[in-house]
C-alpha cells in the first residue's frame, strides 16, 4: 500500500470517527432530552399527588369538623319563617332599647303560585353556601320611643340586638343619617330572617 492510499484511508477513518462522533453526541442528548423530559413529568407528577393528597386530608379534617354543623343548622333554625314571631321579636327588641319599630315590611307573597323548588318557603330565597337554607328580607323603620331622636348608642343597641336575637335574624342593609336637630341619629333597617324548611 503507498503513501497515498493510505492518507485518503486515515483521512476517511478520521471522517468517519468525526461523523460518528457527531452522530453519537446528537443521540445522547436526544436521549438525555427524554430522560430529563421523563424526570420533570415524574416530579409534576408527585407534586401533584402531594397537592391532591394534602387537599384530600384537608377536606377529610372539614369534613370531621363540620360534619354536626348541617345537624346542628337543623336545630337551630326554625322550619317555617312564622313572620309573627319575626315581628314580636323585632318589637321587643324596640322596646328594651327606646326604639319604636314603626313600619315592618315583608316581600311580596307567593302563596298560591306554583313553586318550582321542593321544600320551598313563600317569600323566601335560597341563601348562598347553605344548602337546604332560605332567606326572607324584611324592611323596617325606626322611629324614637321618646319622640326626639335615637341615640347612637340605642341605635348600636338595637342592631347588636338583632344579631344576637335567637329568631337568627342578619343585617342586610341599613342606612344611617344624621339628626342634626335633635342631636342623633334616623336609620333604616333591611334585615334577613333564615329558615330551614
């Protein structure tokens, strides 16, 4: 074999270990590509059973802790809205805090219509994150006992209250304005009583 020959042989050798070399740095990071690609999936994926397990203890744990609360909303609420209650309530109320309760106002009746909801209260809508359980609004105004004006602290009175009355009556609405004549306070009420029917 000349000279010759044997540079172009080497030369093609050399060629060939170039390429291959190429070819073999090309496979491996396509493979090292899959491997990492396989690797980020499979910790997204544990971090996803992570999340859906913690997520699943949590509602494990509320549902432990509330799981008397429906038993207990049963209890607590009337099973009819029995308005006369609502109002002799309201007028106590008036009465142990110098406030005369001068206008109490209910929705407008559905009695008589079909309803479309079972288990459903005339005048009632179903309050939002409570299932099984309505609301009727009532607007009321206020007048003083005395004549006069009521003062702040009857008015704070009167809506502490209502909050804590056992009828389960929430403050919707009110609107406060100044009596600068008398030196007080005029509001309005509108106020939510909850049933479950």
């Amino acid at each position: 074999m000349n000279a010759k020959k044997t540079y172009f042989l080497l030369l093609g050798l050399l060629l060939a270990s170039i390429v291959g070399a190429i070819a073999a740095i090309f496979i491996g990071n396509m493979i090292m590509q899959k491997s990492s690609d396989n690797l980020v999936k499979a910790k997204l994926d544990s971090i996803g059973a992570d999340t859906e397990e913690q997520t699943y203890l949590q509602a494990r744990k509320n549902l432990e802790r509330y799981s008397t609360l429906n038993e207990t909303i049963s209890q607590v609420l009337p099973k009819s809205k029995d308005q006369a209650q609502a109002v002799k309530a309201l007028y106590q109320i008036g009465d142990e805090t110098g406030i005369i309760v001068s206008n109490i106002q209910f929705p407008t009746s559905t009695l008589g219509q079909k309803s479309t909801a079972v288990g459903s209260v005339t005048q009632a809508k179903a309050v939002t994150g409570m299932p099984g359980v309505q609301g009727i609004d009532i607007s009321i105004e206020l007048l003083p006992a005395s004549g006069k004006s009521i003062s702040y602290a009857n008015m704070i009175k009167f809506l502490q209250d209502v909050e804590l009355n056992r009828r389960n009556m929430q403050i919707k609405q009110i609107s406060v304005n100044a009596d600068v004549i008398n030196s007080g306070v005029t509001f309005k009420l509108t106020l939510t009583i909850f049933v479950k029917p």
